[in-house]
C-alpha cells in the first residue's frame, strides 16, 4: 500500500473516508495555506464531527426549501428531454437543430454502483469523443471521479454534459435568480469553482481515454432562473481561473510529507466510537492532537470550514482572529497584546517593527488626543 | 389531565413545545441525529395534542367538516386518459399537466408514485388480468426500466423503447397532440393553451406571441422531420431485440440488470 | 479600515468593550424612522416570508404570507407592507420646512426606513425590483399599491448608495461606522453580535454577548435569511399545517402558530433595533449631519413631488453605461464631500488624514495677519501664518485646505518643511482690505488643525455622450429612452 495513503489512514481512525463531493473538493480552495485543514481532508476526516467532539460543533446547514427550491428547477431545466434546457442551447449557443440526442447516464437497469455508473459513463462518452454521427449531445447524471490524496472521490453531478461542436461543456444547474443581468456575486462564484471541479473531472476521464483537455471546454454553461419567474437563462462562466487554483491545492494535498514529517508519529483523530456510534476520544486529548498541526485561521474560516469555531477559539488574542485586513494594518504583528504594548511604547519594537511601532504610536497619540474627556 | 382546566393544560403544553423545539434545534445543530429524530417524534406528539386541546376548546362553534370529494375515476384510469391522449412515453410531472388540462377532476400526484409498483404486482399475481397496463418506458440500450417515464402496455414496443433521440421526438409529437386537441376546444380553454404554450416555448420559432395552435402543430412537425428517421430506426432496432430476448413481465416492465448480464453473455 | 481602526479593535479585544471611532454621530437619526426587519424563505429570488415593521417600538406590525410561494399571497403581502410604507411616507411630505430659505419646497420631514443589516437593503432592492413594474389592470393584476411601493423603495435603496445620506439604513453598517468591536468585520455583520459588543447586556463582556448572539436558538438571526434549522424543524411543518388545514378554524388555528414561529424569529431583531437607534439617538449629532440630512429632505420632495405629477423619471432594469459611469463618479465625489465633511465634524475623523498626512495639528509659531497682496489687479489681504506640527505632513504648495474652527476661511500651503507648514489665508476675515476682523486669523500660540475642503470644486468627470458609448460598454446605446411599459408588466413571476 501507499504509505502515504497509509498514514493518512492511520491518522484518520477506523472510520471510512469521509465522502467528496464537489462542493467539499471546491472547499479545498478556500483557505489553501491552512496545513491543519489540508491535512485533515487529504486524510478524509469528518472534520464537522472532530468540532462536535472538541465542544465546537459547526453551525453549517441547508434549509429544505433551498434544496426543494434547487431540486425542483433542475427537474424543470431536464423534463421532457431537457426541452427547455435543448431551448436554451438553441437560443444562446447555436446548437443546431439535429442534436438532440439524451441519454440519462444514472440508468444502468438497477444495479447503481459507483463503478458501475463510472464505466458506463465512460463509455458513452468515449463513443461520444470519438466523433460519431450518433455520438450524442446531452449526458445527465455523469458518474465522474477526481483523486483526492490517493482516494477516488465518486462525483455525482446533477449536471448534463453537453457536446457541440467538438466540444465537451459542463452545464450546471443552480436555482438562485439572475436578475436584470446579475446574480449574487457569492453564489456565482462558488457555482463556477464547482464547475470547475467537474471540469477536470471529466478532463481527467477523457485523458485515461487519450483525448486532450482541451476536449472539455474552459466555459461552463450555467444556467439559473431568470428575474423572478422560472424561466431559466444560460451564461456562459470561464473557469480557468478556478481550474488552475484546484489543480494548485490537489497537488498539494498529495505533497503532504513535508508536514506529515514534522508530526509525531502515533498522531491519530480518532474518535474512538463504541457500539452505540458515540464517540468516545477525550476531549483534550483530541484537541492536543489537532493542535499539532499549524492552522491559519481567518474569519472567512467561518464560512468555509468546519473547524471554524475551534481555531477562532485557538487564536483568540491575535490579530488575524479580527480579519486578515486588520492584520494587515497593524503591519502584520501578531499579537493583539504586542500591539497594544508597541502603540502604548510600553514595549520596545524588535527588528523590523521599528516603523509599525511608530504608526501605532502616532495612532495612540491620537486616539487619545481626540477621546479625552469624552465618554 | 383531569385536574387541569384545558387554557391552563394548553399552555403547559405550548410551553412543552417551546423547550421541544430549542432541543430539537440544538439537536439538528450538532449533527446528532439520533436526538433529534426522537424529539422530533416527540415534539409532533406534543403539537397534536395541543391541536386536539385546542379543538377541544372550538368544538361548540366548529361546523362539521366538508366531505371530501373523491375522484370519478381511478388514477390509473386517468394516466390512461393522458397517456391516451400524448400517444407517447411521458413523465409524471407532464402526465398530470396534461390531465388537470384536458379532463375534469384533479390528478393527485402524491398516489402517482405507488402507481408502477401497484402495477407490476397486479401483473404477476394475474398476468394480463387486465385490458391495459401502465408500465415503465424501456431504455433502447439496456432493456430496463427508464428512469420516470411512464408507458401503456398497449403500446407496440418500438413506442415504449426510448432511445436517445426519443425524448425530443415523443416532446414534439406531445406537442402535436396537445396543439390538435387545443385546436378543438373553446378559446377560454386557459389550462389547455398555458399547457401549450409551454410545449412552444421549447419549439424553434413556436415561443413568439399570438401563434396559433395549428402553427405550433406544424413547427412542431418540421423539427420532428429531422429527428424522426433516425429515432424510429434506433426504437424499431431495439424492439426487435426485445422481442428476442424479453418475455412476460420483462417485455412490459423491463429486465433486470442480472438478466440482462446473462442474456449478454449468452449472445 | 486603518490603522487607527485596527487599533481601535485590538483595544476593543482587551477591554472586552467596542471602542468609539467617532466622537460624534454622523448620521441622522429622525424623529419617526420606520424600521422594517424582512424574513424571505429560503431558496428564493424574492419571496417574502414576513415582515415587522413599524415606528413605535412598542407597536411593531407583523405581517405574514401563509404560502410564500403562492403568487396571489405574496402580493397580498406587499399590499399590506404597501399601506404602512406608504402611509409612513406621506406622513413625511404633511408639513413644509418654513426655514428653507428661496423658493425652493422642502418638506419638513423625509422617510428613515432603518433594517438590521446589508440584508434587509438588498431585500429593499429585490421587493422594489419585482414589484415596480406590476400593474393593478392586465393578465396578473396586483392592487393599485403594490407599484407605487416598488418605486419608493427602488428610491429609497438608490439612495443608499449616496454616502451620507440617511433615507435608507443598515443598522449594522451605521453601528459600524461608529464603533470597532473586538471581532472582525464578517462577525460585525451580525447585528446582535455587533450590538453585544457594544452595549452588553447585563454584565456580560463584550465577547461573551457576542457569543450569546451566535447561537441561532437564543438570538435569531436578523434575516433576511432565516435559520436553516429553524427552517426545517419549525416552519416547514407550519406552512405544512397551514396548507393541511381542513377547515377554517383548522386553518386559523394553524396561522396562528406559523404567526407566532416567524414572530419568535423577528421579534429580537425588532428589539435590537431600536436599542440602537435609542443608543444613536445618546450620541451628540455632527455639525453637517443636518445639512445632509436636509439634502435627503430635498431628494424625497423632488420625487414625491414628481411621483403625484406623474414626472418622476423611469426606474430602469438597468442603467445604460454612460449613466452608470455617471452615477459612479458623483457617488465618488459625495464621498469625498462627506468624508471631509465628517472630518471637520470630528477629531478622530480628521486624525485619519492626520495619519495620512492630508491633515495636520500643529501650534501656530509665527503670523503675518496683515500681509497683502499686491501682484494681483487688486491688493487683497493674504495673511500668512506658520505651524509647527509633529505631523507626517504629506502635502503640496497649492493645496487647499481649511480648518473645522474657521469653515469660511480658505488656506492654501505655501511651503511644507519637516517641521513646519506655511499656510497663505483668505475669505472669512471681514470687510476691510487691510485689517482682518479680531479672531479671524490664528495667533502665535494658537492650537490649530487643518483638513481637506469639504466642497472643493471637482469638475464632474466628462463622459462619452450616448451616441459615442463604445460597444464595450453596453453596446451602442438604444436610441429611445427607457419608458417602464406594460411590458415590463407581464414579465413572469412565479
Ligand atoms: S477553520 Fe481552522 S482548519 Fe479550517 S481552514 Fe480555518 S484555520 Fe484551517
């Protein structure tokens, strides 16, 4: 076995890896300095049920009428042979009149495996990449994988690929409105790194299958409701930009020895569940083991990350805990304390702090100057 | 609770149901799910018996409740009219679109998803028991069971095989079928022309307003001339195969995938 | 954000107390505001769960949609909001302001819609879009409200965008303005956080309200959004019982719990609110907060007045290129004004330029009040003065600049050396030539501050007429002016 991949394992416990999907590999993209939370994903773990065990269980959630909301408009988009999906192709990017074909790759007459569904994808696609008349246009439900840390994560996109022109596309289906033109900045986003996610999947795919990556289009095609009725729209989103940040953090999630070397030997997160699925690892003694690995905590942490509330605790008292912007003008000092004791001049500034402290200084001055006398 | 006056028993309970909710929430939060699910259990306990407290309370002014009305026809006999009507494999969403368009009464949707399997059963305890049948679409590939698409076992095979192009082309003949039953009905038929017009929606040159159902019938046929050789060739290939290699039940409701392993190996 | 800023956080972090970055309120606080706490339900573009609103904090207006996804109750909701906001508004042109000088109109009073955070402005927008265009006749008609409650509140979140103005408010935003908490940003947009810091409850510390505020189950959050727990576990089986209901009693039975559900979810925000505004209202108001204001009240009379002449201009879905690049630029010079503005307001303003060396404090070390000017056709009096200043002066000869205690006198730099500022005055020195009046020129030992001109004439950015717009941006531009039509009106909404 990999002894990378055995490692992993070893620091993960006896549960199984924790499931990717695209959402959680485009995750990896947030915080890529972090070593904690590099690790803790290249080994799979539940990084949700470690906060819950360290007494800092994550507030992350769906609302079910967000995700009927969502379910429902992609049923829409896909009804009768993605009618108004074939509409869209038509009106927006010139998908000529013959191609029509649909095939539903989640139908694999009952037996549904992962593997299963991955090679019949594979061989549709394969038959579609070779150029012939009856090649194909619209794949729902692809199977598709990526590796993670020398597991396969199975992907299983709502989403159609399409192919026009020589060209695979990745059509994503997502249920926030596009109104006038627009659409929440935020959600585009995390839309387009998910895209980008089963871009390369589906590159990865077709390389085993020797076509170039160029096979599969840079553009996504995403297609939301449109102001506030139910009528889908299509833009077409360019994710090179997401692609090459992926590619950047999954090779480094297989470039781990350099922090796997620094760590001691028997370093495990296992939180030792019993018969009744109650995990059982003392608290301290996990929180000991999870602070072995450095983290960079920021507070856009909160929104991206698991372990958001126990590395906020963990950094209370340092500036970046109060934003990366904060930290910045504060010329990058650490410690909220050696701020505090640098604008007071009751510390003296070490090498290179010689210009922040006087900032702070003069900050202080003012500060005083102005609030004296007043509440 | 005898020796609680019901206002007084109302509010323990609304109370009870207060602190229900925050722990059931807590619950949910922290990912235990084994909590919530009891809590849950409890909490829709505690709802029902305010409910009933309440009622309690209300009876004298209460009317007693409407009856229910309860449909003319069985659900199967209504697919069978919509079905009847598109002459094609349909979905259950469209299935319904098309009765609450055309016919009178209203097609439960929630009693849709029992349906198949209600079906295959009857078959086998009595086989062709029955004058018809509604059974899954066939994937032209595999030979099994497509994915929400309903067929009648009436049909001949090459209908109920969908093969890639089938989607498009049973949409446009749907839409043919739909636009020549609007054509016949009053021109306050509202259902009838929204359904339509979605179907044109979706049709080159057929989403523009003040188009004519007959107009829409025609776009709808010129675009199914380029798909239409090409389908019924796919379709008629794989019928043919079916009849080969499935029998019984499995020519209506389609082979199961270790069956079909076998059959692909023995050929 | 600045050092001074930052600083302010690190303090606040130890002192367990946000710590004031204003020694005065910049921002108007009415006498009536309207405060509206939005909740949409989830997943949706537009779709209004429920609303309080109100100007009496003991008499809060709770307005619910039973089915938000039901196009008729939705509507039926905006026309209720419709009656309070729209009654709200016409209360504020009732009675003219006699003080205003010229022949101008000006109503006494303007609209203050105040909502907990940046979410309750972007559900401003979001209802005002979808709404503006509906009409009361034609295939989805609404009542003859709900367009007229599209426009204003299409006008009230275009003029959130002006810095300085204070028609529409996030109170997290304003809070903000005036406060560094001990957390960061991202966390001050949590009202009930931002607040704990602020003003904690009981004798809790700032970081310990903050905690409190966090957990969704004591402190709801502020919506729009609601909490997805909340959403699961007790509002869908409410808008379930409601739509379940039977009967009548059935169904007022189960309105009446889905009432109180969103009400437990509101009706701590609504509180926080007005804590706030009553915290504001504590602070002593800056000098120019009344002439702002007053220009918000010139605003609202022009457009209430055009909205009942029927000549209010078109609220487009967009706006064409050359328009939005035109409104940026304005939008950037009210900034600068209003930046300079709250400056000569206020110290701890103006120590930001002071850091940034467009502003000094210094003692003034030498005076010449009666130094003339002969080089022009006309003598005139240009005294000179010279400060000595600790500052980091990062100033050129020629700029001009002005003090907050002499706001009619113009100072223009002569020269900048490392310890010192020679600054050449004019205007705001009485009538004669020769002699400026007692006082309007500072002495030798006078403590002075000198800032950035708040109404310093910028030329407004030149613009590439409409017919010149390159196709880059947006195209040749359409030859008709934009008109809201009935088409607009049959746009789908679902
Ligand atoms: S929350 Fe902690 S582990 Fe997660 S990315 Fe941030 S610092 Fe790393």
């Amino acid at each position: 076995m990999d002894p990378l991949v055995d490692r992993l394992d070893r620091i993960r416990g006896t549960v199984a890896p924790r499931n990717h999907n695209a959402r959680t590999i485009a995750a990896l993209t947030s915080n890529p300095g972090c070593g904690r939370r590099g690790l803790m994903d290249a080994a799979g773990v539940n990084k949700g049920a470690v906060a819950g065990q360290l007494g800092f269980p994550a507030g992350f959630g769906q609302s079910r009428f967000a995700i009927a909301r969502g379910n429902a408009f992609e049923a829409q988009v896909k009804a009768d042979g993605a009618a108004e999906l074939l509409q869209l192709l038509r009106d927006r990017l010139g998908l000529a009149i013959p191609e029509v074909a649909y095939d539903d790759l989640s139908n694999v007459g009952g037996n549904a495996s992962r593997e299963v569904r991955y090679a019949r994808t594979k061989a549709l696609l394969a038959r579609a990449a070779s150029e012939r008349d009856d090649a194909g246009t619209l794949f729902d439900h692809p199977m598709l994988r990526l590796e993670i840390a020398g597991y396969y994560a199975y992907l299983e996109p709502d989403l159609i690929a399409f192919r026009a022109g020589g060209k695979f596309h990745v059509v994503e289906i997502k249920s926030f409105a596009v109104i006038d033109g627009q659409a929440d900045p935020g959600k585009t986003a995390a839309a387009a790194t998910q895209s980008a996610v089963y871009v390369m999947a589906m590159r990865e795919l077709l390389a085993e299958l020797g076509h170039p990556p160029e096979s599969v289009s840079h553009d996504v095609v995403l297609v939301c409701p449109e102001n506030f009725a139910n009528r889908p729209t299509a833009t077409l989103v360019d994710v090179r930009k997401q692609l090459t940040v992926l590619r950047r953090q999954l090779s480094r999630l297989t470039r781990l020895e350099s922090i796997l070397d620094a760590l001691p030997a028997g370093l495990s997160f296992d939180l030792a569940y019993d018969s009744d699925q109650q995990a059982t690892r003392p608290a301290d003694e996990l929180r000991k083991a999870v602070s072995t690995i450095d983290a960079r905590y920021s507070p856009d942490c909160l929104g991206t990350c698991e372990m958001a509330f126990f590395c906020r605790d963990e950094s209370a008292g340092s500036t970046s805990a109060l934003g990366r912007s904060v930290r910045d003008d504060l010329g990058g000092v650490e410690s909220i304390g050696t701020v505090l004791g640098l604008a007071r001049g009751t510390l003296t500034p070490g090498a290179g702090q010689e210009e922040i402290a006087g900032l702070l200084r003069f900050a202080h001055k003012l500060r005083t100057e102005c609030l004296d006398g007043i509440g | 609770m005898p020796f609680v006056s019901e206002p007084i028993h109302i509010e323990l309970l609304e109370r009870r149901i207060d602190r229900l909710r925050g722990e059931l929430r807590r619950a949910a939060t922290t990912g235990d799910r084994t909590m919530a699910r009891a809590l849950r259990a409890e909490l829709r306990q505690a709802e029902h018996a305010w409910d009933d407290a309440l009622a309690d309370l209300e009876d004298q002014a209460r009317p007693a409740p409407q009856p229910v009305h309860k449909p003319m026809l069985s659900i199967r006999e209504q697919v069978h009219h919509a079905l009847t009507l598109l002459t094609v494999p349909a979905a259950p969403k469209l299935i319904i679109a098309v009765h609450d368009a055309f016919f009178p009464g209203e097609l439960v949707a929630a009693r849709l998803t029992s349906l198949r399997r209600d079906e295959e059963r009857s078959f086998r305890v009595q086989p062709f028991g029955r004058p018809y049948y509604l059974c899954p679409a066939l994937t032209a590939d595999l030979l099994s069971p497509a994915r929400g698409l309903l067929a009648l076992s009436t049909w001949p095979l090459e209908i109920r095989v969908v093969g890639p192009l089938s989607a498009r082309v049973d949409f446009l003949i749907g839409a043919i079928k739909v636009a020549q039953r609007v054509a016949q009905l009053p021109e306050d038929a509202h259902d009838a022309q929204r359904l339509l017009w979605r179907f044109a929606a979706s049709i080159p040159g057929a989403g523009s307003a003040g188009i004519t159902p007959s107009s829409v019938a025609e776009l709808a046929q010129a675009e199914l001339d380029v798909h239409l050789e090409a389908d019924t060739a796919d379709r008629t290939a794989a019928a043919s195969r079916a009849q080969e290699r499935l029998d019984g039940s499995e020519a209506l409701f389609g082979a199961r995938l270790q069956r079909l392993r076998r059959t692909a190996s023995t050929t | 954000m600045s050092i001074l800023t930052a600083l302010a956080r690190a303090e606040a972090v130890e002192s367990g107390r946000a710590q004031p970055l204003t020694t005065v309120r910049h921002t108007h606080v009415a006498e009536r505001p309207l405060v509206l706490v939005p909740l949409s339900l989830a997943g949706e573009a537009a779709a209004p769960l429920a609303a309080i609103v109100g100007t009496d904090p003991g008499e809060p207006r709770l307005l619910v949609v039973a089915n938000p996804r039901d196009r008729t109750q939705r509507f039926d909701f905006v026309a209720e909001l419709a009656r309070v906001v729209l009654s709200y508004v016409d209360g504020c042109a009732r009675s003219v302001d006699t003080g205003a000088g010229g022949t101008k109109l000006r109503y006494a009073e303007a609209p203050q819609v105040i909502v907990p955070n940046r979410g309750g402005v972007e559900f401003v927008r979001l209802l005002g879009r979808s709404t503006r265009f509906r009409r009361p006749f034609g295939p989805y008609p609404v009542h003859r409200t709900v367009p007229i409650l599209g426009q204003w509140l299409t006008f009230l979140r275009e003029r959130a965008d002006h810095p300085g103005s204070s028609m529409l408010l996030a109170m997290t935003s304003v809070l903000s303005e005036h406060w560094a908490t001990g957390q960061s940003g991202l966390e001050d947009a949590n009202l009930a956080a931002l607040l704990g810091w602020i003003d904690p409850p009981g004798d809790l510390d700032g970081a310990g309200a903050a905690a409190l505020a966090e957990d969704p189950l004591r402190s709801p959050p502020a919506g729009p959004s609601t909490d997805p727990t909340f959403d699961n576990e007790i509002l869908a089986p409410a808008l379930a019982a409601v739509a379940r209901s039977i009967d009548d009693f059935a169904r007022e039975r189960a309105l009446a719990a889905l009432t109180a559900a969103v009400a437990d979810q509101m009706r701590p925000t609504w509180d926080l609110t007005w804590q706030a505004v009553r915290l504001l209202r504590t602070r002593p108001a800056g000098a120019s907060v009344e002439t702002r204001w007053a220009m918000d009240r010139d605003v609202f009379t022009m457009y209430h007045m055009a909205l009942a002449e029927g000549t209010a201009l078109p609220q487009p879905r967009r706006d064409s290129a050359v328009a939005a690049a035109g409104r940026l630029d304005r939008l950037e010079r009210e900034q600068a004004r209003y930046d300079a503005q709250r400056a000569l307001d206020d110290p701890l303003v103006m120590a930001e330029f002071r850091l940034s060396g467009e502003a000094f404090t210094g003692t003034v070390v030498a005076a010449s009040p009666n130094r003339v000017d002969t080089s022009g056709k006309k003598a005139a009096l240009r005294p000179h003065i010279t400060v000595q200043t600790d500052d980091p002066v990062r100033l050129e000869p020629g700029a001009h600049l002005v003090s907050p205690a002499r706001l009619a006198q113009q100072a223009t730099v002569v020269s900048v050396s490392s310890v010192d500022v020679v600054l050449e005055l004019s205007k705001g020195m009485g009538r004669s030539t020769k002699q400026p009046a007692p006082g309007s020129v500072p002495e030798v030992g006078d403590r002075v501050t000198y800032g950035p001109v708040t109404d310093a004439y910028q030329p407004p950015g030149r613009f590439p007429s409409r017919d010149d717009t390159p196709w880059t941006h947006g195209g040749p531009p359409p030859v008709i002016e934009y008109h809201a039509s009935d088409n607009d009106a049959v746009e789908d909404w679902s």
